[in-house]
C-alpha cells in the first residue's frame, strides 16, 4: 500500500513535466513580416527584406540595417501615393499608427539586422526604426504593417 501510494505521488509529480514541450536551444522560429492593406497581404522573410536593398539607420547609439519602409510598400504592391496611415504590429499586440510625415522620411527603415550582427532577442526578427523620434514608435517585435489608404 504504501509503494502504491509513493508510485502515484511520483507519478503526479513527473506526468506534468513529461507533457510540456520542452524548449530546444538553438531553435529558431520561421519569422515573417506580412505587409497587409485593401484586401491584398504580402509576407516577407529576412532574405526578402535583404533583397530589397539594404539602409542604415541608427536609434539611441545602435546602428540598424533594414529596407526603407517606402521601398518595403511599393514592392508589396502600394501606390504610396495614396497611402494615408501605416499601422506597425507587434507580437506582443501592441500597435503604433504612423502617419505619412512620420514614415516616409530618410532614415526610416525597418530593420532585420544591426550594423555589427543580429537584432536583440528583445528586438524580435523585426522592428521599427525612426531616428529621432520617441522611443514607443521605434516598434520593436514588428509582425505586420497595415497600410491604409
């Protein structure tokens, strides 16, 4: 009775863990951006963003690489024209509405890379860069831009 008693209690302890996925070091998770506006969507690998020409921007004394985000919205198929607000998303659901005189300005970019390596794991695959501007609207963990017209 009392092995049975000691087995089960083991057997609660240990069934938990044995049902979590347990987190692989090194792993890294397919990361794209989707550009997304009027009915059409667009997504895009690091690989596609580098494809694009690269800028450099710098924000608080860190140097990013990444595309212009006006480049970024023609390849997606937007007329920038016509374009009156960006909305940049993060994974974490938090949102920052651009408008025109905010993103399309030399030095805006969104970035894939810093100049000396990779992004910051805080950073995610993506983010935001405007130099100069407060730091809220350098979106970090950038998901998607919904460009409205």
């Amino acid at each position: 009775m009392k092995r049975l008693l000691v087995l089960s209690l083991i057997l609660l302890l240990v069934l938990p863990a044995a049902c979590t996925p347990a987190a692989t070091s090194g792993e890294t998770a397919v990361s794209a951006l989707k550009v997304s506006g009027d009915g059409a969507s667009k997504s895009y690998t690091r690989a596609d963003l580098e494809a694009l020409g690269s800028s450099q921007s710098t924000f608080k004394d860190v140097a990013y690489r990444g595309v212009a985000i006006d480049a970024l919205l023609k390849d997606a198929g937007f007329d920038t024209a016509q374009v009156r607000v960006v909305k940049a998303v993060a994974s974490d659901g938090f949102t920052v509405n651009y408008d025109l005189s905010q993103v399309f300005v030399d030095g805006v970019i969104v970035a894939y890379a810093r100049a000396d390596g990779e992004l910051a794991e805080e950073d995610g695959a993506f983010r935001m860069v405007l130099p100069g501007a407060e730091g809220k609207l350098n979106l970090r963990m950038l998901t998607e831009l919904q460009v409205v017209k």
